[in-house]
C-alpha cells in the first residue's frame, strides 16, 4: 500500500529547501560570504533532519500496515486491496489497522495514520444499513463486517459513494412545494378619507410590491380574490424568506400613499404538501391561523398540524363584517336550539368578562327555551360581586359548581366555552372532555396548539372582549325585552374591564355594543360599583406601584407573597401602571399557590401577548398572564427582561 502523505510532504520540503538555497545564493552574491556559510549550513542540517524524519516515518507505518496485514489471511489482504471502492479493517475502538490505496486517496485525504480513527468520519455502533459518511462534498455508505482474530475483534469497512443519491435527495427537498396565502388585513378600513380610486391605486402598488419580493425569491404570484393572493414556491425559496423574517410584513406596514403611512398590514399564511392542492388548502388554514391571531403576521402550519408565528405586532385590524356576525349568532343559536341543555364555561379565575360573556350565552339560551347553566369556582373567582348580584337576581340556580354539571351531562348537551380557547386554561376541561357537542367564543390570538376543524370556533381577535362579541349576537338572536337589565350589566361590566372603561383597546362596535346594553338597562354607575376595592387592598396596590421598577418603557412589579387576593392587586395593580406617561406595557409577579405568575398589560404599542406566550402563556395584545411554577420573583422578573429584549432585537417590541 502507497503512503501517498509522505510523498506530497517530501516535494514540499523538496521546494522549501531549493527556494532556501537560492536564498543563500543570493546572500553570497550581495558579497557576504559568511553569512552565506551559515545559512547554508543551516539548510544542511534541516534537511538531514527532515530527510531522517521521513525515513523512519515511513518505516514505523510499513510496519504498523505489516503487522495488521498480518492479522489477516494473505487471500483476504489481497481480495480487500483489489476493491475499486475504498475498504479499511478496523479494531473494536475504530482504529484503522489497514485500508487499500482508494481508501488512502478518497477517505483519508492522501495519507493515513496510527492515530487515525474511523470514528471521524461515520458512527460508530451503528448497525447495518444505515451508516453513512461525509468526506468534503462527497457521500458514502459504509457497509460493515465483523470477525474475531486472535481474541480481538475486527471490523471490516466497505465505502460505496452515493454522491449522486445524496444531491438527488438534497434537490428533492430543496424542491417541496409551497404555497402562500397573502391577504390584506384592512385595506378598506385603514383610511376613511380614501377614495375608492385611490384605495385602488394603493391595491395596485401592493401587488406590485408583493410581486417584487415574490421575484427575489423565484417565486409566482397571483391574485385570487379582490384581497388575497396567492404565491407559489419551492422550500428553498420559503428558507430564504425565513432568513429575511418575510421582510415584506415590514414593508408593506411602512408603506406610505401621498407622504401619509397607509396604516395596511397584511396576512400570510405558509404550507408545504405533496401536491400543489394539498398545500392550497394547508396555507389557506394557516391564513385563518394568522387572522384569527390578530393579522399582520405570518403562520407556518408544520407536517404534525401545528403552528410557528412570525410578526404580530401591530394593532389587530377591525376587519369583521356584520354579515359574517349575523350568520355565527344564527348558527350558535341554532346549535343551542338542537341541545337539551347548555353548559357554559370560562376560564380559571373568572373575571368580570368571562362571567359577563356566560351570563349573556346563558341569555340566549334561556330565549330559545333551552336550560343554562354557568360553572364557576365562586371561591377563586375575580368576579365576586358580580356573583352575589346575579344570585339576588334570579341566577342563583344558573350558577352550579363542577360536581353538579357533571350530573348533567348528556349526548345532546352543549359546552361553550367563553374567553379562552385553550381547553385546559377553562374552569372544567374534564366536563369539556366528556361532551360531544361544543362552542367557543373567544376574542383572544389563538394558541399555536389550536386545531381548526376540532370545534365550532366563534371567534374575534378584534373584538374588546367575549362579552362584545356575544352582545352583537344578541343583538341579531335574542328580542329586546328578552334582555334583562342585570344581563345587560353583566356584559357591560366584561367590557368597561378589558377596555379599561373605554380607554385602550376599542372599536366602533365597542361603543355600539355598550350603547345597545345601555339601551337594554344596564346602569354605568352600578357598574362601576362592583370594581370597587376594600381599602386593604387598596393599600396593597398602592405599595405594589411605590416599589415598581421602571426601564424604557417597561415597568415590573411584584405583589408580596402573603397577600390571599394576590392575583386581583396584580391584575389591578398591573393596570394602573400605564397611567404613568412613560409606561408603555406593565408586568406584575405574583404567587399563586405554588406557582410564580406574571399579569401584563400594555395600551396596545407594545405586544403583551408575545411576550407572554413565549413563557409559555398567552392572552390579548393588551392584556395577558402567565404561570412559571416553582421559581423565585428574581428569576421571573429576569426571564420577563430576556424575554423583552429578545423580541425588541427582533424588532417585536
């Protein structure tokens, strides 16, 4: 076998010393000649040294390869260096004890040695067929073959390239079909003083834009419907634009018609599929994902079904059309008309929305005839005085704990929950479990986990709050005298307590709504009573903003641990911090039980939920919590801080 390394470093020293000695002749010519006897006494002995180190070299690896060879019989040495592909024998620790002459030019890069392990380039103790190699821009298969000589055991390596297989392989996927599905969020809706001519024109530069970062990337790009368009693509092209944070989210958000932001955002929504159909109709689910979050963001729906977000930033656009409400107050009605009775369900330590959207589904269920019943833990509920005015108002049979709707439960009932859309955050996910027949009404971003065709989702980002959405289905499903005042407060009181009495986070239905419950007998000033605080409380809450600490925009705060209503001064505490002018978004810590918790709010320019749902909780742009387990406020106040500028560096803040 040829050691090909010792010839390539002997031409090399070859020139070295040839390149020292035209050095010396120079030296010599320029007249000084002892300088020149010295130097070329100096090449003489590097290079005895040199031409010695070789030598022996060679010597000590003929003899290694000898005595491997040895190990073996002489027909299989002689069957093993014939191979045309690249074989080596190794021992149990993956030491190479002998290869062929394709092994030392393909495998080991010109030369091999005592030390060189086969573990360098494959894994060792893996089992055949599925071992593989990389060596520079080629691919191998090593197919193995174990034997035992003198109480040692060996392993017999055979390389087969599969270059082509592998760049084939590596083409393929690069190649997967994408689609994307783009849709303008609030191009009707982001300027009154727009003409329809200039709402035309600003369409038209869009798609020109769009179309001009579909062309950076290969990409084809048509217009489906008078909002939406449709990009077709590969994987590689999609990576690419990964990498680019789909720089056409910012883009279009910063685009400017007559020296004026336009105020438009847009959706996306991503999905690969074996066939181009296939990903149609995944981006097209991925689309109603980023919508239903709240738009300006894109959705990447992943092989399992789930979700990967981008962007969410800006402000939810109010793109919701009163036909489209009409038609899902129609269809809840009618599924509460199908069933025996009505569960009605919010989450974990209901607050004045969650009992207020409840109280008003169990309104539109005792309009059609049909039995409701609200579950709630009146123990940790926020909304206590909400609880003791229903009861003396002829609720005291509609408010039932967990044991009693258990009892109820049967093939034809209805469970709607309200105010969350994640199962296990509402206040009986196991009576959710047992029903047949759901509803969810909600108006906070969808989870991730969310699956789309699981339930009959009611559901408006854009909304205030839950009790704003059910108010507008009263509103088209239940007659005016059906509304009784203390239903009418109920909802009011979920509203003014996501809005912060009317402040952040409103809309023209906001007010519409308010108006009608207002209409139907809900009294303002009786409202405003059941947010009234004990004067300890108070105290408490006062104490907590004295001692909040504030940077840039962001102030955190903690509530004591022995506080019993530490989750109500966090959530009002939490509140009250954004009356400070340099406050743009508050986070509160509190412990519940054995869990560390984190109330946050903001007043809409600064994503609370992103925030949120990266520590694994989620909620509203405005308004969201999270639970951390067993952790110090410390270590909670310093993951709020990474966590915010992790997304400030992405530009999420």
């Amino acid at each position: 076998m040829k050691l090909k390394g010792f010839w390539y470093d002997g031409v090399l020293i070859l020139f070295s010393l040839i390149a020292a000695l035209a050095f010396t002749g120079y030296t010599a010519m320029k007249g000084d000649s002892a300088l020149a006897l010295a130097e070329l006494i100096a090449i003489a002995a590097v290079g005895c040294f040199a031409v010695v180190r070789i030598l022996m070299s060679r010597k000590k690896y003929r003899r290694m390869m000898k005595r491997a060879s040895e190990k073996m019989d002489y027909s299989d040495t002689k069957v093993l260096s014939s191979f045309p592909f690249p074989a080596a024998v190794c021992d149990e620790d993956g030491f190479v004890k002998w290869c062929n002459d394709t092994f030392v030019s393909e495998i080991s890069d010109g030369e091999i040695t005592q030390s060189f392990n086969i573990g360098s380039i494959v894994a060792l103790n893996s089992h055949f067929p599925d071992i593989y190699a990389k060596v520079d821009d080629k691919y191998f298969t090593a197919y193995t073959l174990d034997f035992h000589k003198d109480g040692n055991k060996y392993t017999v390596y055979c390389f087969i390239d599969i270059t082509d297989l592998k760049q084939t392989e590596f083409k393929y996927n690069t190649t997967r079909p994408y689609v994307i599905v783009i849709e303008t969020d609030n191009i009707d809706d982001s300027r009154s003083d727009f003409r329809d001519s200039e709402k035309s024109e600003i369409k038209g530069r869009m798609e020109t834009m769009i179309a001009d970062w579909c062309d950076r990337y290969d990409s084809v790009s048509k217009r489906i419907s008078d909002d939406r368009l449709m990009i077709v693509t590969e994987k590689k092209n999609v990576d690419r634009m990964r990498e680019d944070k789909f720089s056409i989210l910012s883009d279009i958000r910063k685009f400017e018609y007559k020296e004026k932001n336009a105020g438009i955002t847009i959706s996306v929504g991503v999905s690969f599929g074996d066939t181009i159909k296939t990903a149609e109709k995944n981006a097209k689910k991925a689309l109603d994902m980023a919508l239903g979050r709240g738009g300006d963001q894109v959705a990447f729906r992943k092989e399992d079904g789930s979700y990967e977000f981008m962007g969410g930033v800006s402000r939810s656009a109010e793109k919701y059309s009163k036909t489209r409400a009409r038609m899902r107050a129609n269809k809840l009605a009618g599924e509460i008309r199908e069933s025996s009775n009505v569960i009605i369900c919010g989450h974990r330590f209901s607050d004045y929305d969650s009992l207020g959207a409840s109280v008003g589904v169990a309104g539109i269920a005792l309009s059609c005839d049909v039995p409701a019943y609200i579950v709630i833990n009146k123990d940790e509920s926020l909304a206590g005085m909400l609880i003791s005015r229903l009861q003396k108002n002829g609720f005291e049979n509609v408010l039932i704990d967990k044991s009693s709707a258990e009892k109820l439960v049967n093939r034809k009932t209805l469970f709607v929950m309200v105010d969350t859309n994640t199962p296990s955050f509402c206040e009986c996910p196991e009576i959710f479990e047992k029903c047949e027949r759901y509803a969810i009404i909600d108006h906070h971003r969808l989870s991730p986990s969310f699956k789309e065709e699981d339930a009959h989702l009611f559901h408006n980002p854009v909304a205030s709050s839950a009790c704003e959405i059910v108010t507008e289905y009263i509103t088209y499903v239940v007659d005016d005298f059906k509304v009784s005042s203390i239903i009418a407060e109920s909802l009011l009181s979920g509203i003014m307590l996501d809005t912060k009495n009317f402040i952040s986070h409103t809309g023209v239905r906001t007010f519409q709504a308010a108006a009608y419950l207002k209409e139907r007998g809900a009294d303002v000033v009786s409202v405003n009573r059941l947010f009234a605080n004990s004067m300890k409380i108070t105290k408490v809450k006062s104490s907590v903003i004295c001692a909040a600490k504030v940077f840039d925009q962001y102030a955190i705060a903690s509530v004591p641990p022995e506080n019993e209503s530490s989750r109500l001064i966090a959530a009002k505490a939490a509140d009250e911090l954004l009356a400070a002018s340099e406050v743009e978004a508050s986070f509160v810590i509190y412990r519940d039980k054995n869990n560390t918790c984190i109330s946050a709010r903001s007043l809409g320019e600064v994503n609370v939920q992103l925030i949120m749902e990266s520590m694994g909780g989620g909620g509203h742009q405005t308004m969201a919590a999270c639970q951390l387990g067993e952790i110090s406020f410390e270590q909670a106040e310093e993951m709020i801080v990474e966590k915010i500028n992790l997304l400030c560096d992405k530009g999420e803040e």
